[in-house]
C-alpha cells in the first residue's frame, strides 16, 4: 500500500504541473487585461504600458512561461498584480484555513446528514417517511446554491434577523474574549455550511439508500435476520458497512465540488476564503494568483482521490493496492 | 450501536442550544454594548483598498482613504453654483469659498502664480507635523513628485506633472522644476505659461514623508511594508487592517490638519456581494452603502424608515455608441471611410429620435436621471449650454430621415439601402441591470421603425478589450466625467493618439474648440468654446447619449453632519458625528 501512494503522489507531479502548463497559457491567451484598469481617461496611456513591463508581461509568451517555470521550480509563484504585490502564497496563506474550516464543517455536516437520511429511507422504504425524505432531498438537490443562499440571507438574516448576512466575525469580536469569539465565528459559519451541506447531503442520502437497498437484499443479510440478530445490529453492523463503501469514494470525488461550491459562498457571505480569492484573481486577471489558486486546488482534489482509494482499500479487505 | 445512534440526537440538540444561546446572546449585547457601535461608523464597500499611498493607490476607496490619513498641500472644494472647483491654503483662496471645506486642512499658508504664469511658488506653515513628529517640509513634496514622475514606479497620477520643465521633452527636470530653497518655501516651475487653476490643480499631489521612504528602491516601491503602515498628518489614522476583511481608522488625536476626526472609529468593512450589503444596510449591520440601486429603494426603506437615500451627481452617463468609421477597413489598410450603418450624423440623429430615452428613466432611473445631450455634465454650470433642446422621442421623424438618407423598407420589414440590411448586435458587458432594462427598450424602439437590433453581452474585459481595439459597431457604456472639462481623449480626430475615441468620430473643429479652451489662462474664458462644443457635439451625435445619472448612497439614520457633493460621498466624513444609539428607534 505504501507503494502505491508513493507511485500515486509521484504520478500527481506531472499531473499538477500539466494543469498549471495549461493554466498558465489558457488564462494568458484569454482576452482581458490585468493592465486594463489602467486604460482610462485622465491616466497617461504610459502607466499601462508601465505596468505590464513591471509584471513582465511584455516578453514573449515562451520568454514567459521559461521565465515563470524557473521561479516555480524554486517554489517561488510570484507577486499578486491586484493585491498590493502581496506574495501569492502570503495571499493563500490567509484564505486557505478558512475555505479548509468551511469545506472541513461541510464535509463532516454533509455525510452526518446523508447517511443518516439515506438509511432512514431505506430503511423505510416506500413509506410517507421515505417519499417525504425524498421529495425533500431532490427539492434541495436541484436548488442552485448561490440562490439558496441569497434566500437563507434573506429569510434568516433579513426578515428573522437569528443569523448575521456577512463576514467571520462581529464588528469589535476580539474584545468577546475567546469563547465569545469562538462562538461568534461559529454563529456567522451557520448559514453558509447549512447551505453547502444541504445540497451534498441530499446527494449522498440518495447514494446511501439506493445502496442500502441493494445491501439489504443480500443472501447474508436474509442469513444474519435468520440468525435471530436484532434489527439494529442487523442495519449497522452488517448492512450499513458494505452500503457505505461507494459512499467512500463519494468522499474523495465530492473535494471538488465543495470548493467550487465555496466559490459562490464566500462571495455572497463575504468570507476572504479560496473562493473569493479566486473569483476576484479571474475578474482582475491576476494571472500569478490564478496559477498559483489553480496549483493549491489541484494538490487539493488530486490528494482528495488518493485519500479515497486508500480508504476504499481499508474499508473493504478484498481490495489490494 | 445503540448509544452511537441514540447518541447523535443529544449532540444535535446541544449544537442547537448553543447556536440559539449564542443568537440569543448576541442580540442582547447588540443593543446593550451600544458602546463600541456608538463610536465606529462603519462603511460597506465592494473591495479592499489596493494602496494605502497617494503615489499608488488607484481605486476610488484607496484614495477615499488616503485622503483622511494624507494631508494635502490645498484643499479643493466644488461650487456647485457654478460648477468650477476652488482651492484654498491657510490664508488665500482662488474662488470666494462656498463652505464645507476647512482651509485649515491645507499644508499651504499662501501661494503665488507668476505673472508669466510659469511658475507658482508655495509657503507653507512650519506648524504641520507627521504623525512621528516630523515637520512636514517643502523636501518631502519634491521627493514625493520624483515618485510620481518616475516610470518603475508607475503612478496612475504622471499627467499631474504634465507641464513642468522638462516634460515636454519626455522627462521632468526635476531639478528645475521643483525648487525648495528652504523648508518652507516650494517653487514649481512650467515649460509653458499654465492657467492658475490647472497649476493649482497639477502641484496639489499629496506628499509622502521623505524622511521614511527615502531609502525604499523604486523596483521595491509597490511591496514595500511602508504601504501597510501609512504615516500621515491628516484626522484619522490606520488603526487595524485585515486585507479583504475590514480596514479600521482610528481618529488622529494629534492632527491639526484641521483636526482630529469627531468620529473616533471608521470601518471600511468589504461585502462584495450587493444583496448583502443592503441586507447589512437594511439590519443596521452597516451605516453606508454606496451606488443602491432605484428598484430598492422602496423595499429598503420599508424595512427601514430610518434609511435615508442621498444622491450626488452630475458626474456618470450611459450612451449608446456607433461606430462612426468603417472599423474593418480602418484595420486592414487604415483608410477612414463612413460606417455603413452609422457613418452619417443624419442617421445617427434619426436613431437618438427613435429612442424613447425618457422611457428608460421613467421605468428605472426615475427623479434620480436626466436626459443627456452632450459629455458636458449640467452640473458643470459655468460651462453647460442650457439652450440645447433635446432630441425629442419621435419615430415619424427618425423614420423620414433615415427615408430621405436613402434606408428603406425590404420585404422582411427590416429597412436596406443598396442590398445591406439595417441589422446589428449591440453589444453591453455583463452585470448591469441599467443597461441590460435600457438595452432592451433600445431594441423594441429600433424594431419599431424597422432596424434589426440584437442583444449580447460580454464578460466586462473581453468587452472592454474590444471597445479598446474599436472592434465592435454598436455598444453600450457609460463614462464617469471629471470635474476638469478635457473631451479630446475622447473625440479627438487622430485615432492613434486619442485611444478613448472608440467611436472614431472625427471632426476638426472639435479638435480646435478643445485646444482653444484649454489654453484660456482664465477659466471661465473658455465658456464660448465649451458652448459650441455641445452645439456640434448635439448636432453630429457621434454616439447616442442616453441619461446622466444621480449615484445614490444609502445612510443610517444615526449619522449626522453628513454633506454628500459631486467630488465625493466622504467630502466632509470628519465632521460627521454619530448620534447615540438609545435614541434611535429599533
């Protein structure tokens, strides 16, 4: 097993400097400037012209991509053109633990609920319990969630004023002392997880109970209720273990989409996470800080997968690595 | 098993217990910790300030910023009677004052212009200090002017320092141009005799203190630390700034320039997304919200009777632009030949007809738009021509016109003129909910009378890129106009040098009218050329104008003193005061 992560992590390198390869002349052969502000009436037409020597952006697209890959591979990804030339990693630094608590509290929320609705319904299978479960999770699943979001805002902190719209923290929260603090945070971080859990645990509930349901008509399943074992021991020791197994890998593949979802989020919850660093890095054309987002997330999702297939083997012996 | 699925139900309800404790709680101390809120004004604001350095800083909220951490060598102030701008140091003024503005803000004692109007030399008071301690000295100007004029450092300010000895020869002399014979006395001096409001305008830049910033190299300048730690003379100084988060200042105790701020906490808290920002607005979150849009206005003050919307303006108009030149055969041989669609003034005066611009504002902009019939803002009193008579909503008459300019009907419906059809796409970027209402009743309009009008919109830089490179027929947009009327960027005849002129309207007595005011030593001198300007402006309709817009600011009821003006919704933020919070109602 140790062998396979080691060859899996050594296949990542190319893999992740492949996209960064793409990356780096996708963002530069799309149109858009990161000089473009600039451009304006009232500025000199030189400040432009300036300010794309500075970032380099006047050599040729090879010269470039030589230029930049000798400074990565010194693990140097450059300066952020629209953030006050703030290191890119300096940048990341800060947004990354709040986009990994977010994504962390999403993750844990998402299969807390979606195992336990899928083996609800599958449990009670074409009762009112399961087709209500059901109605309810595809109405949440096929919700967009940036609209979700802006409903939750609008509904929880506009009209019922419980949850607070934006933002980590209460104006002047250092002074709360740190259980207030952590409370604090803890209150702003409600609506945003619930948004982004709801949709994912809806998907995994579905998962969960076509799994259970194709579990629980196994020969040693009929064997175990046979056997005289109580109904609960029957469900979770021996049925819920092998349902759960494809819902493992969900784990790995279900990184991505969480990131992506944080995107949304942390615009509309003004969260200086990953998301919103990224978003903002696109619109400005902030090509080092894109690269630079681009090569975080794909170490991200690329370990997600990794760390999927190795639970896999664990959860279930009879898959060798 | 049976505690692990017994167990999850007690964890939930006491996760739920404490979020609801917590809510509890904090509802409580938001009203009763009245004491921290009372003394923070807090600002929402789309995105962080870039540079906290008058020489860098470029967005609109760095130099908001800037302004109250930064003293400035004048302080200049809109007359709205007239729509000229007046300067003022310590103890003279350009203009009679209009009130707002503190001339004790002015580092400044006095100033005087050269009769030859080729120089103008500064006294300063010798009682203005940095916040370290250190005088502000003439030094620190001439220091600071070397960084705005210096090209690795990059100054989104360099045409400031457009007519000092040298730059007419690309690069300022600096050492004649700006002299400090001694700490207090600062000489600028001109290549060519300069109008006194343009040299007042051009030699107020802010300064930096030399002192700390004299051993920071110009490649080091934009990632310097100093950025971060601004050191100024001004009523507020940085408190605390989380980048993205919020940015904090705190009231200057030490300032005499004029004053410390009466507020003793401004927070510049970053919402990016609109609908929060009025939710925020809407729940007292917040105290300002910047540029609401018409549609909310009724739901937000519903919600919120103590909400007040104020409105700035002249200063921002949409138009619809036509390409006046054959873009392809301007880029293939770079040859000037008439538009096929829009390369008559005829035509383009029968397409501004044949919108109902009135429509637009009634159905969006309301008491908050006007019509607009040239780039010269009404508010800009001194300059505007009130004898323009708008174009008036009439498709009969557009419809003769473009009858008479040889467009008429084909069997589709649609209007030809030698085998072309009447048909384009009208091009907006993304975003704006104005222009996405006005576009569409563009389109019902122009179909009226039988032109074929499709809509597209483009991400912001690719449309922006294209507006640049002139690729694109018909389009959307708008400018923001400033209070220095100088149109030749944007209708100037020679396309190369007048990158602005998307439109490739060419005329040369334009040209000659802009020359001409410009080089009124008197300001006001220049009103006859600015009235004709706007007669031929109005008559060529190089693009249709649509409407100036009022930008509309949405204040807290518990602000007082506040006085919004066209130069800015912050003109006079040290004055403000916050009136305590048990006195407002919930």
């Amino acid at each position: 097993m140790l062998i396979y992560i080691l060859k899996r992590l050594l296949l990542s390198v190319p893999l992740i400097f492949g996209v960064l390869t793409l990356t780096f002349f996708i963002i530069r052969l799309a149109p858009g400037d990161p000089a473009a502000f600039f451009i304006q009436p009232g500025i000199s037409p030189n400040v432009a012209e300036q300010i794309r020597e500075q970032y380099g952006l006047n050599d040729p697209l090879p010269v470039q991509y030589v230029k930049w890959l000798g400074n990565v591979l010194q693990g140097d990804f450059g300066r952020s053109f629209s953030r006050a030339q703030q290191p890119v990693f300096e940048v990341i630094a800060a947004a990354l633990p709040i986009t990994v608590t977010i994504a962390a509290l999403t993750l844990a929320a998402n299969f807390t609920f979606g195992i336990i609705i899928g083996i609800i319904s599958a449990v009670r299978q074409n009762t009112f319990t399961d087709r209500f479960l059901t109605v309810t999770a595809l109405f949440f699943y096929s919700m967009p969630e940036f609209w979700f979001a802006l409903m939750m805002i609008i509904v929880f902190a506009l009209k019922l004023q419980w949850f607070p719209a934006s933002g980590l923290n209460e104006i002047g929260a250092e002074s709360f002392g740190l259980p207030g603090f952590f409370i604090d945070r803890v209150w702003h971080l409600v609506l945003p997880v619930t948004v982004l859990s709801i949709n994912g645990a809806a998907g995994i509930a579905r998962y969960v109970r076509g799994s259970m349901l194709e579990v629980v008509r196994q020969d040693y399943i009929r064997t175990a209720r046979a056997k005289g074992l109580p109904e609960k021991v029957v469900i979770f020791r021996h049925a819920l273990r092998n349902a759960l197994l494809p819902v493992i890998t969900l784990m790995g593949s279900s990184l991505p989409f969480i990131f992506s979802g944080a995107l949304f989020i942390e615009v509309i919850f003004a969260f200086p996470g990953m998301g919103r660093v990224t978003v903002e890095a696109i619109f400005a054309r902030d090509y080092p800080l894109i690269i630079a987002n681009t090569f975080i997330s794909g170490t991200l999702i690329v370990l997600g997968n990794l760390v999927a297939d190795v639970l896999y083997a664990v959860a279930d012996p009879r898959i060798r690595l | 098993m049976k505690t692990d699925r017994n167990g999850i139900i007690p964890v939930c309800i006491f996760l739920i217990a404490m979020l609801l404790m917590s809510a509890c709680g904090r509802g409580t101390s938001g009203s009763a910790g009245g004491g921290a809120k009372d003394s923070t004004l807090v600002i929402a604001m789309l995105g962080d300030a870039d540079y906290l350095n008058p020489v860098i800083g470029s967005s609109v909220t760095s130099s908001n910023i800037s302004g109250l951490i930064y003293p400035g060598l004048l302080q200049s102030e809109f007359d709205t009677t007239s729509g000229l701008l007046n300067f003022m140091s310590l103890e003279k003024k350009f203009r009679p004052s209009t009130g707002g503005r503190k001339p004790e803000a002015a580092l400044a004692k006095t100033w005087k212009m050269a009769a030859d109007h080729k120089s103008i030399t500064y006294i300063l008071r010798s009682d203005a200090f940095w916040d370290d301690g250190k005088p502000v000295v003439s030094g620190d100007f001439k220091f600071t002017y070397r960084l705005y004029g210096n090209p690795l450092i990059a100054s989104p300010r360099q045409q400031y320092l457009a007519e000092l000895v040298g730059a007419d020869k690309h690069s300022v002399d600096f050492d004649r141009a700006i002299e400090t014979p001694d700490d207090t006395t600062l000489v600028f001096r001109f290549y060519k005799p300069v109008p006194e409001h343009l040299a007042l305008f051009h030699t107020s830049l802010t300064p930096l203190p030399a002192h700390l910033w004299k051993n920071v190299k110009p490649e080091d300048f934009r990632s310097s630390p100093l950025n971060q730690k601004p050191v100024g003379a001004g009523p507020y100084r940085l408190h605390e700034w989380t980048q993205q988060q919020s940015l904090v200042l705190a009231s200057n105790r030490k300032s005499n320039l004029p004053k410390p701020g009466n507020i003793a906490f401004i927070n510049w808290r970053i919402v990016p997304d609109y609908t929060v920002r009025l939710a925020q607005l809407q729940t007292n979150a917040v105290d300002i919200v910047e540029n609401i849009k018409p549609e909310d206005f009724s739901s937000l003050q519903k919600a919120n009777p103590g909400i007040e919307i104020k409105s700035v303006g002249l200063r921002v108009y949409d138009y619809v632009g036509w390409s006046n030149i054959d873009q392809a055969a301007y880029h293939k041989s770079g040859k000037i030949l008439p538009h096929p669609l829009f390369g008559s003034a005829g035509v383009r005066r029968a397409l501004t007809m044949a919108i109902d611009r009135e429509a637009i504002i009634d159905g969006y902009l309301k008491q908050y738009g006007t019509i607009c019939n040239t780039d010269i803002s009404p508010s800009l009193k001194w300059a505007y021509n009130r004898s323009i008579v708008p174009h008036a909503f009439d498709q009969a008459a557009a419809a003769a016109i473009l009858r008479k300019e040889g467009w008429l009907p084909g069997p589709d419906g649609i209007l030809q003129k030698e085998g072309r059809k009447f048909s384009f796409v009208l091009y907006t970027n993304a975003g704006n909910a104005r222009r996405n209402y006005a576009s569409v009743i563009i389109q019902q309009n122009l179909k009226a009378i039988g032109i074929d009008c499709r809509l597209d919109v483009q991400e912001s830089n690719v449309f922006f890129e294209n507006l640049q490179n002139r690729r694109l027929d018909a389009w959307m947009a708008g400018w923001s106009i400033g209070l220095e009327i100088d149109p030749l960027d944007v209708w100037g005849s020679d396309l190369k040098k007048s990158t602005f002129n998307f439109t490739g309207y060419r005329n040369p007595r334009i040209d000659e009218l802009c020359e001409l005011a410009k080089e009124q030593l008197v300001q006001t001198d220049a009103k006859p050329y600015w009235l004709e300007y706007q007669e031929i402006i109005h008559r060529d309709q190089p693009v249709t104008f649509l409407y100036w817009i009022r930008e509309t600011q949405g204040f807290s009821g518990r602000i007082e003193g506040e006085e919004i003006n066209i130069s800015g919704t912050f003109y006079n933020i040290d004055d403000w005061t916050l009136r305590p919070s048990s006195t407002i109602a919930p």
